[in-house]
C-alpha cells in the first residue's frame, strides 16, 4: 500500500513549516527552559490559528475531524521547528475527553474540547502510558490525571525517561478503580533530557472527573493518539536534523575537501535517510488505522512510533558524529534537537513496550 499525502495536505504542511520559520523558535525553546513561556505561547498561538488542535476533535465540538493524517502533517512539522509546549498532551487531552464521551461522559468534553480547539485553554495529562509526570504543567490552563490503571501511576517506566538521574522513589501506586481528575496544581517543576519539556507531578485530588472502565478505554485510546502525535514530532526532529547535518557536512574542510564527501560521511548520512524514509509510511499508515479505527490501530502506532523515535535518534547520532564535539554545546542550536530526539525514544512508549505492543496485537 502506497501512502501518499495529497496536494491540500503538503500545502498545509508547507504552511505551517513557513509559518514556524518565520519565528526564532531557538530562542523560544531556551526561553521556554527558564520558565519564560511569552515567546513559545505566541508560537502555541500560531499553531492554534492553523486549528492543528482542531485536527484531533469531532465537529461536535467545534474541531475539523478527527483527521489523523493532517495531525501528522501537523506534528512533523513541530517537530521539525522543535516548538515547545504540551502539544502531544493537549491531543491525547482531546482524545480522552472524546472517547469519554462516547461512553456517556459528555460533560467533560463539552466544557473543556471546544476550548482546547480554539486555544482558549490549554492541557497537559499525567497517565500511566506517558509516566508520572505532566508535561508544561506550569504552563497549562489544566492538568488532567488518570490513576488506577495497573495499580501504579507510572506504568513501570524508568526514571531516566522522565530525565532523573535515579529512582523516584515518592511515587504512590493508584490501584483501585481507574480515575479520571482534574488536579487543583502541581508540584516542582523538574529538569528533563529536553530542556523545553519541563515536567512535574499532578497534586493529589482534585476534582472527579470519570471513573471506572470508561476511563480505562479513554486512557488506552488517548495513549494511543500521544503516541502517534510523539511518532510524527520524532520524524520531523529526524529530518531537521539530518537536513542541518548534509548543510554542514558540505561546510567544513578536512584535507581540503569538504567532509560531505568522504565515502563513510555519506554512508552514514544515507543510513539515517533510510531509517528516516523507513519510518515515513508507518506514521502515515498508522494515521489511516486511527481514522478507520481498525482493531490493529493500537500496534500500527506503536510500530510507527519505534520506527520513527529511534530513527530520529540515530539521526541524532549521526549529526553528532559529523559535528563533533560543537554538537555537545548547548550554545549551538543542533543541541536542542539532539536533546529532544532522545527525549521522546521514550516519551508515550518507549521502544520495548512499542515492540512488545506489536508483537501482541
């Protein structure tokens, strides 16, 4: 099967790439990293007037879709540009609000989608399959948690996915019924391996939302939406990268030739197209599982979202290599894609639980 975008959905693609060029998104993604939100909300802004939140949503509440495909456009292109912000997270906000509604839990969808759509709030979720912590919570409007699920609110993820340097060891399991709050705040704000995704743990509480086996399914399909939207983020971090790795390996001389045409530069170089065209086909064929909402949804995301993670790490990699140590700096802009590249291998599923998902499906 051939998966292709038509011409509307490369123009959108196109739109949105030159609308996020013409900020300096650098400096708001270090901006972002203090604690400084203006410089990324006003890029958050942008995305709105495009209605790429809208792209998640039904009509029913004032979105344009669901259309998965255009949200992979969309996605790819964030990460492209490497904006900040829970983006990923006010998706899989959407996601689980509809789903719940579908169930019978209308209220919270009606209040809170149509303004997620429009940008007249903002969200970020803490859930089992995205970990302990919410994204941005400092800069979200609501934090949104889900607990119950497994017995434990951090879906047994390791500490240095979340960018901790050892085992949290304050974590509270959540067995019982499957729970839906809004939480009233949020703890500290901690350090992540991306600096502009800052993250922190939902305050106990809060208001109930749902409970019981709705939640469950709402939680299952929203992880699935965040993991699709962190596969495309990851495959445009994956092409900015290698896109800035060919522009310098055709700028520095060694032995009086640029470096871009030594045989093992161009090996290297065309490995991480490969694994980067590779991954393509997958996000998008996993958009069209989404929007048919075929019983093998679930494992086409998880296969897309390993693909294009780890082939934006080995971009990652490679762009290091070539680079060499000016990569390392964190005054260089390549670092902040290199630091998100390896922060979202294990943001939504890292690659062993995106495997295993596949091989059981």
């Amino acid at each position: 099967m051939r998966f292709a975008l038509d011409d509307g959905q490369v123009a959108f693609g196109q739109v949105l790439g030159r609308m996020f060029a013409a900020a300096d998104v650098p400096a708001a993604v270090r901006a972002w990293g203090r604690g400084e939100h203006g410089p990324g909300l006003a890029l958050w802004r942008r995305a709105v007037e495009a209605d790429v939140f809208a792209l998640a949503a039904p009509q029913g509440y004032g979105g344009l879709g669901p259309l998965p495909v255009e949200l992979g456009v969309a996605f790819v292109e964030s990460g492209r540009h490497c904006v900040p912000g829970p983006l990923v997270e006010t998706v899989a906000v959407t996601a689980l609000l509809v789903r719940l509604a579908e169930s019978g839990e209308q209220a919270p969808a009606k209040e809170w989608v149509p303004r997620l759509c429009t940008g007249r709030a903002r969200a970020t979720l803490a859930a089992p399959a995205g970990g302990p912590y919410a994204l941005d919570a400092d800069a979200a409007d609501a934090v949104f948690s889900v607990t119950g699920i497994d017995g434990t609110t951090d879906g047994g993820a390791p500490a240095w996915a979340y960018g901790r340097q050892g085992p949290d060891t304050t974590a509270a399991g959540a067995g019982g019924r499957a729970e839906l709050r809004l939480a009233p705040g949020h703890g500290p704000v901690r350090a992540s391996l991306d600096p502009a995704r800052r993250l922190a743990r939902p305050s106990p509480g809060g208001e109930l939302l749902a409970a019981g086996p709705a939640v469950r399914d709402a939680a299952a399909h929203a992880a699935d939406w965040a993991a699709f939207a962190t596969a495309a983020q990851a495959l445009g971090v994956g092409l900015a990268l290698l896109d800035r790795t060919v522009a310098y390996a055709g700028q520095r001389v060694q032995f009086g030739r640029p470096i871009g045409s030594f045989q093992a530069v161009k090996h290297r170089l065309a490995d991480t197209l490969i694994g980067l065209e590779f991954a393509r086909p997958l996000l998008y064929g996993a958009a069209v599982a989404l929007a048919a909402r075929t019983p093998d949804a679930p494992a086409a995301v998880a296969a897309a979202k390993v693909a294009a993670c780890e082939a934006a790490y080995a971009a990652a990699r490679s762009a290091l290599q070539v680079h060499g140590a000016i990569g390392y700096t964190a005054e260089y802009d390549l670092s902040l894609w290199i630091g998100k590249a390896r922060a979202l291998l294990s943001a939504w599923g890292g690659p062993e639980d995106c495997r295993r998902k596949v091989l059981h499906m």
